[in-house]
RNA sequence: GGGGCCGUCGUCUAGCAUGGAUUAGGAUACAUGCCUGGGGCGCAUGCGAUCCUGGGUUCAAAUCCCAGCGGCCCCA
C-alpha cells in the first residue's frame, strides 16, 4: 500500500490530517529553523493569484505599491508605547553585524508602521499631499515561542501592509471599511470562505489602535481562525511620529492613518475549509490548475489521436483563459494520476480515450463533489467553463452552510459553556461591555470575542456572564 | 503559560522493553528493462541509512541516562 495519500480523516484527526494534507500536496515543507517554512510552487502560485486580486482592487482605489526595508532601529519602535510593549515580546532582533556590534540593535520589522510613518512626517507638508496610500508586499517576523502551524503560524510570514494618512476622520475611518469590505471580497467571492465581520474588542485590537475591525472565518474543527484586520490608527502614530499638515485652513494639523493587511495565513484557510479525505479542494479563481486532462492510452488504441485530441482539447480551454495541464507522462497510469490530481486539489478532470474519442465526447470530473459526466468535443470548453463556475459557487455555499450551522445564539452562560464544549463555532451572546467578563470567560473556557458585528441585534438583555445591563451582541469562539 | 508523545535509507516504518548476532530488516519511492493503462498495475535487477546532534554510563549503545536541536498533539 502506498502512503503518499493522505492517511488520515479528515473528520477523525483534523491537526493531523492538515499538516499531511500541505505536505503530500506539495504546499509547503518544513525549513531548518523551528517554526519556519517553505513555501512551495503550488502555494506560491495561489500567493501570486491572491496579489493580482488584491491589487488590482487597491489600485483602482488609488493605493500604490512600494518597499521600505525590514530593519527597524529599535528607537522608531519604542515611540509609541502600546504598539512597543504589544510587539516586543515576539520581535527579532540584529545586534550585531559582521563582527561588530551594533550601536543600536534593529529589529527585523513584526509590521511596518513605525518605519513608514517617520518617513510620513518627512513626506507630508501640505494638505495637498494627502492622502498618502501605499502598500507593500514583503515579509515579517514575529518570532512565536508557543506553537507554531503551517501558514496559520509561522515565525516568518508573507502578507500585503496597506498603510494611509488622510486629512480628516471621517476619510480615515471609509478607507478602513472600503478596505474591509474588499478583503471580504477577495475572500468570499475568490476563496470561497465566508466570514463575519466586525469591530474587536479592546483587548483583541492592534496594538496602538483606534480600533481594529476583522474578518473572522470558522474552520471545521470549531476554531475560528482571524483573515485579515483593518485599523483605525486614528492620531496615535501621527502624535508620536510628528505627522502634520497645513490645511486649507492654514492650520496645522494631524494626519488621521489606517492600516490593514491580509497574510499568508488565508491560504491554510483553504485547505482547513475546503480540503477532503483525499486532499486539497481549490476554488478554480485561486487554483494554479484549474483543469487537468488525462489520457487514457489503451494498448492497441490509437494512441496519436488521442494524446492528440487531449491537446486539441487543453487548447480550447487555454482560449478561455484557464490553466490548463495535459498529463501525458507516459510512466503513470490514469489511476494514479487521479488521485495525484485529486490530492493537489484540481478542480476540474478530463478523461480522453478510446471511448470518448468514437464517441466524440470528453468524461468530465469535478474535484468537489467526485461527479463524472460526458460531453460532446464540441462543447467541452463551453461546458467546464460554465462548471468551473458552478464548482466555485458550490464550495462557497458548502462553507457558508458549515459557518451557519457552527452560530450558536446563547441567552446565559452554561449555554454558552455548552455549545462551546459539544460543537465550538461562535457563540452568539450579549456582553455588557465590561474587558473583566471577557477576560474571565477567557480563563474559564479558552473562548475570546472575534467581532462585535457591525449591525447589531439583541438576543439577550444581560451579560452572560456577569448577568448586567448587556451593551453588545457579540460572537465568542476559541480560535487559531 | 502548562502537560504529553516522537526523531532509524527520499518517505513510512521494524528493531529499543530485557545493550552483544539482521551484515540495521521491510514497504514505498527512485533508476534500468519488460509488461500495462477508464481509480494509486505487475515482474526482475539495482541504488539508497552520520540510527537527529553532542556528551555520559558500559568491555560493548540505534537500544540506557543527560542536554541541545527539530516535529506533533492536548489542556488553559
């Protein structure tokens, strides 16, 4: 028996199946040093997609691209307090360099905002300089002592940093909702993983915040797992780093910042969401192949005309856009390569052979749900098009199913000590505003709030914990 | 933050309890040749191991002890 399936269900051990599922698909494989990670062509790839996706909507909006370096002078850091005490525990730091120590240790960036906003005090004079929107594509360390997981937590990481300065609040507090509302599009409509949206509590917000608003998915293990966050900086950093202008009103002013940003982490939301017992399930927009064909070379069959027609069938498809590979190594049997293909997550198969080829059809498979129809050769690129689209729109319903049934709505506490213990998922339940009864729910169940949502709805009166005066809705969930 | 498990050819592993004799064994992968082909084909031959690293105990260590490195899981 072969092992370079995935052995484990997915539904019996889920950490187990993960990490199986990344490494046998070729995801990513682990690096030398604790913690860290190789990210592998495949997941590259979606990396890339993800980029051209984002990018193309922060263009539109105006936003450009740019690098600042990843060496941050320990001084710039320590400005702004909170931000400081909220990243020191987890930042790298360079002492030395070569053999000779350093004056002032560096430290390799855990985000950017310090060194991007003593360059914002240098760029902005006027309030026809504003606003500035920029982001970045780079890497960034926080250097995890606790455990660590492929692509949801790894000392080093890949994400985008959007970072704005604008002339007014109201500006600044749009840029983040816009900016929230396209990374739940990038999620939902491209990675197919519906989330909820919303503002974090005090304790859970970005370390020098105004506030933070994020987007928070449910994997299928109960654990909610945090997909990107927007902040409202406010005039915390603009303070610190001395960001002013000259308004229209020939007044001197601060500037009112945002920053967001999204990481390598979605992609492990992909394979927790969408992934089966026999490997990954990609959404088409994000999969680096979309389809694979396969021939199937009978001894006897004219073998020509197949690998032929398989060619002349990838070549309609590439017309259309798709990514299309031919696997036509001759050293596989068809069997194998299915379940090759299937493990890498592909989501759509064409079989050619003898078969197909008197019939002039093509055996279509689709990746989420094992289905094996025919078509005609003439139709056959109109139709996978058309289910590329159908399988798209099927994994985001499946995991908008999922997400529904994984909401609780609680009215007192040992309900929510309840559902939290039989199914996890986010507890809906009402809090009185107080960080006490959050942080002591917190200690007695592991569970933290995700969001408060945006549109708010009473389910209780009271707290569920303290049983006082409940200010907000909100969802709970233990998370990654 | 706390607890537990693990590390042997590229990969999965046997051997470890009770130290010595398996030449560290097998499967899979890889290479070559044949045979096959609509769900991980078959046969033959071949290649492949610092038994994680360092130290200790011992006449003798993959096996016992300690430390380090790395991985996994669970709990709060």
């Amino acid at each position: 028996m072969s092992d370079t399936g995935v052995t484990v269900k997915k539904s019996e051990d889920f950490s187990e199946w993960y990490t199986e599922v990344i490494l046998k698909s070729e995801l990513a494989d682990y690096a030398p040093v604790k913690g860290c990670m190789i990210i592998r062509e495949d997941a590259y790839a979606m990396w890339e997609k993800i980029q051209e996706i984002f990018n193309k909507k922060i263009r539109a909006t105006g936003h450009r691209n740019v690098y600042f370096p990843m060496f941050i002078p320990e001084g710039f850091l320590k400005k702004e307090s909170e931000h400081f005490a909220g990243f020191v525990p987890e930042v790298a730091w360079i002492t030395q360099g070569g053999d000779t120590p350093l004056e002032e240790k560096l430290a390799v960036r855990p985000t950017s905002e310090t060194i991007m906003y003593a360059t914002f005090a240098k760029w902005i004079r006027s309030w026809r300089d504003l606003p500035v929107k920029i982001n970045q594509w780079c890497n960034i360390v926080r250097w995890e002592t606790k455990a660590t997981k492929l692509f949801l937590r790894t000392r080093e990481f890949l994400w985008q940093e959007g970072h704005t300065a604008h002339a007014t609040s109201e500006e600044a507090e749009k840029e983040v909702m816009d900016i929230l509302q396209e990374y739940k599009d990038v999620m939902e409509s491209y990675l197919a993983i519906p989330v909820l949206i919303g503002v974090k509590s005090d304790s859970e917000k970005f370390a020098g915040a105004h506030y933070t608003t994020a987007l928070e998915a449910m994997m299928p293990d109960g654990k909610a797992l945090q997909m990107g966050t927007s902040h409202n900086l406010g005039q915390n950093f603009a303070h610190v780093f001395d960001i002013k202008f000259i308004g229209e009103d020939e007044k001197e002013h601060y500037v009112w910042q945002t920053s967001w940003g999204i990481t390598t982490r979605l992609i492990g939301a992909v394979v927790m969401v969408h992934g089966d017992d026999k490997g990954l399930v990609l959404p088409p927009k994000v999969a680096p192949v979309q389809v694979v064909i396969v021939p199937i070379p009978y001894k006897g069959a004219d073998s020509t005309a197949i690998t032929a027609k398989a060619k002349e069938t990838a070549a309609k498809l590439k017309a259309k856009n798709l990514s299309v590979v031919v696997d036509d190594r001759e050293e596989y049997t068809p069997g194998w390569k299915f379940n090759q293909w299937e493990l890498k997550g592909v989501p759509v198969r064409i079989e050619i052979g003898p078969r197909d080829l008197k019939q002039q059809q093509v055996t279509v498979a689709r990746r989420d749900t094992y289905q094996k129809t025919t078509v005609k050769e003439d139709e056959a690129a109109d139709a996978v098009e058309k289910l590329l689209e159908e399988i798209q729109s099927n994994l985001y319903n499946r995991a908008k199913k999922a997400l529904d049934e994984k909401i609780t709505p609680v009215q007192n506490y040992s309900e929510f000590a309840d559902a939290l213990k039989e199914k996890g998922g986010f507890i809906k339940a009402s809090w009185c505003g107080n960080p006490e009864c959050e942080s002591k729910i917190k200690d007695e169940t592991g569970a933290t709030i995700r969001v408060l949502p945006f549109q708010q709805e009473s389910i209780a009166a009271n707290c569920v914990y303290c049983g006082q005066q409940a200010k907000k809705t909100v969802y709970f969930a233990r998370s990654y």
